[in-house]
C-alpha cells in the first residue's frame, strides 16, 4: 500500500497512470463516482471563488486557465482547443491540472487532465441529464464522434442507463472509431449518414463538434417536443453548434452565467436571454424539467469547479491505488531562508563528483 508522500514531494499522474487508474477503479464506477463528487461540489456552489476562465484567443485555437478556490484547496487548469490539430495528428483539446493546499500555498497534485477533462466532460453532461432529460430517456444522438464522443457515450450509460446511439460525423472514419471502441460494452449503435436523420427519435442530442466557428449542427425543424439537448462543442466566443432559433423554444440550463453568456451557444442571444443555473436545479432552488414535451437544453461550456472536483476526486484515490510519481517539484531548504545556501551545496557536491562539468 503506498501512503501520500510529504508535502515536498508533488505526486504526479501522467498520462500513463490515469489511464491505469481510470482502469483500475472500472470506468463506469470511475464515471459514477466523479459525477458524485462534481455533485457534491455543485451542492456547496456558493462556497467557491469563481470567475469566468482566462482565455488567450488566437486565429488557430484558444488557451485557456481555469482557477477556483473552495478556500481549502485551490485548482486551475491549463486547457487548450484548437480544432485543426487532428489533421497534424494532434488532439484538439490538452490539459494539466493542479491542486494546491490554500493554508501554505503548496501544490497537493500535479495531473495530466486531457483524459481527465474528458471524464469530467462527459459525466458532468450526464449529471445535468439526469435533471434535465425526460426519466425515460433511452436514446442518444452524438454529432461529432472525435475524443470526447466515448465518454460522453458511456457517462450516459453508466449514470442514467441510456444505451441506443445514433452517431453522425462529417467523417465517416470517426464514427467508425466510435462504434469499434464502445462494441461489447453494452450499446446498440447506428452509425447516420446525415445530423437530421441522427436525431430522427433521439430523446437526447448531444453536439460535440470542433469547428472554429458559428456553425450550424442543428437547425430548428430538427428538434422535436421532449428533446434534451446536451450543446458540448460550442464553448468559445464565435464558436457554436445550434441555430439560434432553437435557443428561443428552449429551456437553458448554464454552469455559470458569466462565462457562458460570453462563450456558450447563449453568446447568440441578448445578454438578459434567461438562463438557469445548474446548481441551482440540483439544491432545488430552481425547476429543471417541468413536462415531457419541453426542451432542455445544457449549454455546456466547462467550469472551473468540474476540474476542481475532478482533480480532488482523483487526488483521494492516489493512496489506495499508488498510480503517481513523486515529483521533486517544490525547493525544501533545511532552512527555509537559505535558498541561495542549498543551490551552492548543490554546487559543491557537483563540483566533488565531476568538476569538468560545472560551466560558470
Ligand atoms: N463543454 C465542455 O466542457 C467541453 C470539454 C471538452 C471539449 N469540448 C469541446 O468539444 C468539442 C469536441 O472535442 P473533441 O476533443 O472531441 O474534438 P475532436 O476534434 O477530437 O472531434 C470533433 C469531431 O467533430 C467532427 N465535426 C466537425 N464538424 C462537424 C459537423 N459540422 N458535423 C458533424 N461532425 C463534425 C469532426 O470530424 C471530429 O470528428 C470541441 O469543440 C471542444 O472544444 C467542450
């Protein structure tokens, strides 16, 4: 059994051990779990520091910093989008995380987040279904079927039992990576040659396209009475998926307003269009679904706090599972005021083991 190491010491997940971890606790119960945890972090909203995430826009894609704090611990994550990487066979979306102990500053946590981000992604979207999307809710459309697409697949399995996908892609070789990767695990699957005939009977539709720019995924003659629609893709300013008529017929449900008006599909609309906070439905404070022939729609943009809790989450299983590395991160003089005394016995004990090599 490994314990967490000191507090000089960083555990680090790379991307091979969050893979190991994902796969050890079982992606379903990892997916469970973490929408547990984003639930609970929604339930206490009001505690954390928030603001919209800092982004640095350039032609071909977007950086982005995450940060929150629940006055405990501290999070942010380094996230970018840039969608024209896959054809330089690059992944569009990256990340790292990092949590830190709000009492003395130090870093608790350093992750990678690329796969993180997508767990977080896609069991944030089933948490807000499972408010939001009709009770009887077994179909999904998923247009776009790139990095995200799996997850968001079977988030919606293992949380709200959703297991009929229709999936649409402008490339055909992208739903046929989706379909062979989720095969034997419990899913009827339809791959469409067209969005309109995706959608045809979906309770839910999830758009979750790259695209760097107001495109038009669903139009409004698409969307029948009932529909939930989990809106993934558009989460950039200039960057949507649905035509703004169907914003109007819809109920929106935002994670936080402030950055969603500027990023989210409700960019289209004025800045007083109502929305309503997901937390808010989820302390019942406010209504979620009211009837089965209205239409919900998650404007999906990604918050601070989802990274937070994901990073917190996966920070609790690191002792049981030992999935880290012990990163030497944090400068620990034996007196804490004598950081220049530490780098000239650095120097002394290199100049003892190999004099040549010390360049002045
Ligand atoms: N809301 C969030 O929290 C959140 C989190 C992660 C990613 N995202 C966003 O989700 C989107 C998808 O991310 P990804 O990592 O899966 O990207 P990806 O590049 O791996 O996949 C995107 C897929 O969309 C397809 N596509 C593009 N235009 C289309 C169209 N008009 N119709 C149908 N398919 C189309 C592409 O062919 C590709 O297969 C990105 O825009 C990303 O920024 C949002």
């Amino acid at each position: 059994m490994n314990t967490i190491p000191d507090i000089n010491i960083v555990p680090f997940i790379s991307v091979d051990n969050m893979m190991k971890l994902v796969l050890k606790v079982g992606i379903d119960t990892f997916l469970r779990e973490l929408a547990g945890v984003i639930e609970e972090d929604f339930l206490r909203w009001e505690t954390f520091d928030k603001t919209p995430r800092i982004a640095s826009h350039s032609e071909e894609g977007v950086i982005e910093l995450m940060p929150t704090s629940d006055g405990k611990l501290y999070g942010f994550k380094y996230v970018n989008g840039h969608p024209k990487n896959t054809r330089q066979g690059r992944q569009t979306v990256t990340a790292f995380g990092v949590l830190s102990d709000v009492g003395n500053g130090y870093p608790m946590l350093l992750s990678e987040m690329t796969i993180l981000t997508a767990l977080r992604t896609a069991a944030t979207s089933a948490v807000a279904a499972k408010y939001l999307a009709r009770t009887d809710a077994k179909s999904m459309a998923i247009i776009g079927n790139g990095a995200q697409s799996e997850f968001q697949a079977r988030a919606f399995k293992a949380i709200l039992g959703v297991d009929q996908l229709r999936l649409y892609d402008i490339d055909p070789a992208a739903s046929l990576k989706c379909q062979r990767n989720l095969e034997g695990q419990g899913f009827s699957i339809l791959i469409c040659k067209s969005a309109e005939e995706a959608v045809e009977g979906a309770d839910i539709i999830t758009t979750v396209t790259a695209d760097k720019q107001y495109a038009t995924i669903l139009t409004d003659n698409m969307v029948g009475p009932g529909t939930h629609i989990n809106a993934v893709g558009g989460d950039c300013p200039g960057k949507t998926e649905l035509h703004r008529d169907i914003l109007l017929r819809s109920d929106i449900f935002v994670e936080y307003p402030m950055q969603t008006r500027i990023e989210g599909e409700v960019q289209q609309l004025p800045s007083d269009h109502p929305v309503t906070e997901l937390w808010q439905v989820m302390s019942g404070l406010a209504d979620g679904r009211k009837t089965d022939r209205q239409i919900t729609l998650f404007d999906s943009v990604g918050f601070a706090i989802e990274d937070f809790s994901a990073l917190r989450y996966v920070r609790s299983k690191l002792a049981a599972t030992g999935f880290y590395e012990r990163l030497d991160l944090l400068a620990d003089p034996d007196e804490p005021r004598d950081l220049y005394g530490m780098l000239l016995r650095c120097e002394a004990s290199m100049l003892s083991t190999s004099p040549q090599k010390i360049v002045s």
